[in-house]
C-alpha cells in the first residue's frame, strides 16, 4: 500500500461516481424515470429536441464518471487479492468484469450524446440511438453483474469468518444485490409494465441497489484502506 494518498482517494470515489453520474441522470438529462420504451420515434425525437441544450452537457457529464470510476475498480481488485491471498481467478475475473463496466459507463450515455447531436436527423435514428443507451444501461448486466457476485463469494467463502478482510454483511448485501438485479434483464422483452426499462422491476428496484451501493462503499471502503495501510506500515517498520 505504497501510493496512500491514492488509496485513501479512491475509498471516496465509489460515491463521487455516484454524485456525477446521478447529476447527469437525473438533474441535468432528467432521465428519472427514463424516456418510456413504448414511445413512438416521433415522441422520443421530440423529447431529445427539447432536452437537447441539457442532454449534451449531462451526457458528457456521464461519460467524465468514468474517471472517478477508475480508482474504485482498482481498489476493489486489490481488495480481491488480499482476500484471494495471491492473483487468483477471484482477482483476475474482478479486474475483467470492472474493465467490462467502465466501457459500459462511458458508451451509454455516449448514446445519449448521439441522439441529441442531430435531433434534425430521422426520428427512427434517433429512437434507436436512445434505445441502444437504454437498452445497454439497463439491460448490460451481464458487464457487471460478476463484481457482486465474486465480491459476495470472497467475503462470504473465501474470507475467515472470525477475522474477515470485510464484514460479512458486506458480503451479503453484494449477495442480494446480484439476485435483485437479474430480473432486469427482462428489460428486452417488454416495451411497458414492471418489466419494463421504465418499470419497478426494470428501473426503479435496481436504481435504488445502484443507489445503495455506491453510497454504502466509504462505510467499507474508508475504514478497511486505513486498516491496510496500517498493516502495511507495521510490516515496513518491521523489516
């Protein structure tokens, strides 16, 4: 745990994602709830055109989460090896699957930015522009997914229970976290109802985890990096 600065950064910037990424979301794109996947062309061109002065400025504000995304990925691998005690397939499978998110982070709202960049264009393009981001957001799981589920098995599993690197509640929130997240995958097969990309199931339940976690992350996050360094500090004075 060389670089402390860094490190004790990056336990903050789970939630300065959070706070970028919702700012455009919500504040600035007010995608809250998103554009409804029933709408015609015509109504998803016309709601692009009104929001076009907003939707460039919030899309690249969603697209610069990406860098506050990058120390927590990170940090969340090396907490993986400590966990997996060497590079293992627990580390190597967290590292992918984070690589995999932050493409996802920065391509759906580059989206966005493509169907507000010429809203004069024809309505179909723009709709498939919005749906592709929408689509991808929602339904992209699979590209992140594996951080909570190899988090909740090396907390739960491969963690000593009666001295864990993380605690245990940690690790079953993950846990709930994946579960709850599956059925949005339904999001492809349903153009209204829960299911839906603008549904209780397809949207709100999983904005709310979304919310959950990364706001939770300095809880963990904060307290576990001091411990590291430390243990690490005691490990240098001692040799």
């Amino acid at each position: 745990m060389q670089n402390r600065m860094l490190e004790r950064a990056s336990a903050w910037s789970g939630l300065i994602y959070l706070l970028l990424f919702g700012t455009g979301w919500l504040l600035v794109a007010r995608f809250m709830p998103p554009i409804p996947p029933s709408a015609g062309p015509a109504e998803v061109t016309s709601q692009f055109e009104q929001r076009h002065v907003w939707l460039m400025p919030a899309a690249v504000l969603m697209m610069c989460s990406t860098f506050a995304l990058f120390p927590v990925s990170a940090l969340l691998v090396l907490i993986a090896r400590r966990i997996d005690r060497t590079v293992g397939m627990v580390t190597v499978m967290m590292g992918l699957t984070l690589a995999t998110y932050l493409v996802m982070n920065f391509y759906t709202p580059f989206s966005f930015a493509m169907a507000a960049f010429r809203t004069e264009r024809d309505p179909a393009l723009v709709q498939y522009a919005s749906d592709y981001g929408f689509l991808q957001f929602m339904g992209g799981i699979p590209m992140f997914l594996m951080v909570w589920v190899l988090s909740a098995y090396g907390i739960l599993v491969l963690s000593p229970r009666d001295n864990p690197v993380v605690p245990r509640w940690f690790g079953y929130l993950n846990l709930w976290i994946a579960i709850l997240y599956l059925p949005e995958l339904l999001v492809f097969f349903f153009h209204s109802g829960p299911f839906a990309w603008n549904g209780v199931v397809g949207f709100w339940i999983p904005a709310i985890l979304f919310i959950i976690y990364f706001a939770v992350s300095p809880v963990i996050l904060v307290p576990l990096v001091r411990k590291l360094i430390s243990e690490s500090a005691a490990a240098e004075y001692a040799s």
